[in-house]
C-alpha cells in the first residue's frame, strides 16, 4: 500500500456527517468510486463509535479503493483498513507509528509551521485548507496554492494531498505544483449525482 501512495492520493474523497444525512453511505461512496475517486477516509465526528466502525468495515467489503479512517486509529486497525488520518488534536504520527503494521499508511495535516515536525513521521500530508471550507470550521485561513505549494515544498517528498473547498478547476495546478492529487468532500458528496461529481475531478486535462 505504502508503495502505491500517491496513487491512491490521486483523489481523495473524505466523508462528512451533514452530506452523508439520510443517504445511503455505501451506495454514494460506491458511486464516487465509480467516478473516479480513489481512495476513501471515512471522517464522521457525530457518529457513535459502532457506527463508524460498522461502516468502515462494510466500506472495505464493498470497494476496491483503500479506506483510510478519521482520527481513530483504534478502528483502523480494528477493521484492517489501509490507514488512518490523524489531526493536530489526535494522538501523535510517531506513537501511532510504534503500534501499527509495516505497511499501515499514516496520514497527517499540516496547515502552518507548528505542524512540520508532528507530520514528520506520517506517510502522506493532508495540506489547506486550499480555500474557505464549511465542512471543517477550524481549518484555519485559506492558504491558497501558494501557500499550500510552500508547505508541500516542506514534506520531504512524501506524497501529499491538497484540501480545502477545491474544485475541478483546481486539479490541473495542484498537480503541476507537485501535489500527488486532491481530497474533496463537499464538491462530490453534495452532489445528487455523486459519480458524475468526482469524474469532474479526473477530466483527461488534469491527469
């Protein structure tokens, strides 16, 4: 999996709570797969801890993309999910380290400079927010392309996500800019067609 990463990163879709109300997460994650998206981070911040984990697990019955998991590192090793994602306020990259497979994947954020050396010991970067977001309130300022390309010129070459209210518009210059892809939530799940949706991100120009 490690091996693959960047590929995976090339589109990201992160789950939300509000998006997910009242559909059928399974049937909308299915369909994003099958526009393009490839890879998955299960992210639900109101959902019971059975929940979640009832969901990742079907999550990586169902589809054939890795499934990385919000926060909970628990229940990514629990379900045998490719990975987990962990904010500013979680456990730590290099705890997590200690305690998870070889081939585990270790994602991080880092928006500013007090970030670097936690994300040191993560696989990939989740970097933004790209620009404003209301699906993450404390994402902090936008940082543009230009500021996020200066936090990706700090990662070491390890792969990296940009995140943050982007757009198709945006793939073709994160791209160029050296980002191995994007991670998007609104701008696929709040679709009614959510296919349709992610095959906006991977148009032939952006790849």
């Amino acid at each position: 999996m490690r091996e693959n990463l960047a590929a995976a990163l090339r589109l990201l879709l992160v789950t939300d709570d509000a998006l997910l109300a009242g559909r059928d997460p399974i049937l909308l994650c299915r369909a994003a797969v099958q526009g393009g998206v490839t890879a998955v981070q299960l992210r639900l911040k109101q959902a019971s801890d059975r929940a979640v984990l009832d969901l990742a697990a079907e999550l990586i019955r169902e589809l054939d993309v890795p499934i990385f998991i919000n926060d909970r590192l628990d229940i990514a090793l629990a379900v045998g999910a490719a990975g987990v994602h962990l904010g500013p306020d979680d456990l730590s990259p290099a705890l997590a380290r200690r305690i998870v497979p070889a081939d585990f994947v270790i994602g991080a954020s880092v928006g500013g400079d007090g970030e670097f050396v936690r994300g040191a010991a993560a696989d990939y970067w989740g970097i933004g927010p790209l620009h404003g977001t209301i699906t993450k309130r404390d994402a902090g300022a936008p940082l543009g392309l230009d500021g996020a390309s200066g936090i990706l010129a700090r990662a070491g070459g390890r792969p990296c996500v940009v995140i943050g209210g982007v757009v198709p518009g945006d793939v073709a210059a994160a791209r160029a800019a050296g980002f191995a892809g994007v991670a998007v939530v609104r701008g696929i799940l709040e679709s009614g067609d959510v296919e349709a949706a992610a095959r906006r991100y991977t148009m032939p120009a952006t790849r």
